[in-house]
C-alpha cells in the first residue's frame, strides 16, 4: 500500500473526531424526549446530527481549514478559497456544495470507522474460535477410534 492510502484513511477519520461533539449536541433532544418511540428518537437524533455537520460547511473557517487539510493529507491541489470575503454571485449549488461534501465525507468516514473495527474485532476473535473448534473436533476423532 502507498502511503496516500494510509492518509487518506487519515482524513476519513478526522470526520469522524470532527462531527462527535456535534453527535453529542444531536442527542440531547432525544434523551429530553423519552415518551418518543425508539425509531423516533433515532431518527431525530440523526437529521439533528446531518443537520448541524452541514451547517459547518457554510462557515468560512471550516471551509478554509479542510481545503488546507485536503491539501496536506490527501495531496491535491484545490483552489485557495477567498480571504475574508463571500463571492456575490454564487449559485445555490455552489453554496451548498460545501456543506454536501462535509456530510459525505464524515458519512463515509464513519462508514470506514465501523468497517475498521468489525475487521479488527473479527481479526481477533475469529483465530480463536477456529482454533479452538479443530482441537475440539481432533479430539472426538479420536475418542471416536
């Protein structure tokens, strides 16, 4: 593996470190809420959640840090964003482009994160059990004989 596949994975993660706080915030209403219904509650929970990770995308700031992040990490070459200033005449898609991409990239990092550790949670526990069930199995075969 090249080593832009490990910060890759790297700028996956920091989506996810980046959005926990905001999961923090999202739960409150629904701990509030408890005559809701489960799926209810989930389900506020993660627009709440969607909701307050795209509003980041509108900050200035943010955007700024992630285009210098983007650069360093993943090693491309993105446009500087303005200094200080809002482009006047920028479409509804152009302005929404951000905050879409801030979703999507924290989706995918957390997507990343619960692969990484189902793997690592299988890479641990599955040698075990394979082990374990052929020394099990080896010795009624020769109860057997």
């Amino acid at each position: 593996m090249r080593g832009s596949t490990y910060s890759a994975v790297l700028f996956a993660f920091c989506g996810v470190l980046a959005s926990l706080p905001l999961l923090v915030v999202a739960m409150l209403p629904a701990l509030a809420w408890q005559s809701a219904p489960e799926f209810v509650r989930v389900l506020s929970v993660l627009l709440i959640w969607v909701t307050l990770v795209g509003a980041l995308g509108l900050v200035h700031p943010v955007r700024r840090a992630l285009i210098v992040s983007a650069r360093r990490l993943l090693q491309v070459s993105l446009p500087s964003p303005a200094l200080g200033h809002r482009t006047p005449n920028l479409s509804d898609i152009d302005r929404w482009r951000a905050p879409l991409w801030i979703v999507l990239h924290v989706m995918v990092g957390w997507l990343a994160a619960l692969a990484t550790s189902v793997l690592f949670i299988m890479g641990i526990s599955l040698p075990g059990t394979g082990s374990a069930a052929r020394r099990e199995s080896v010795c009624s075969i020769r109860r057997l004989t």
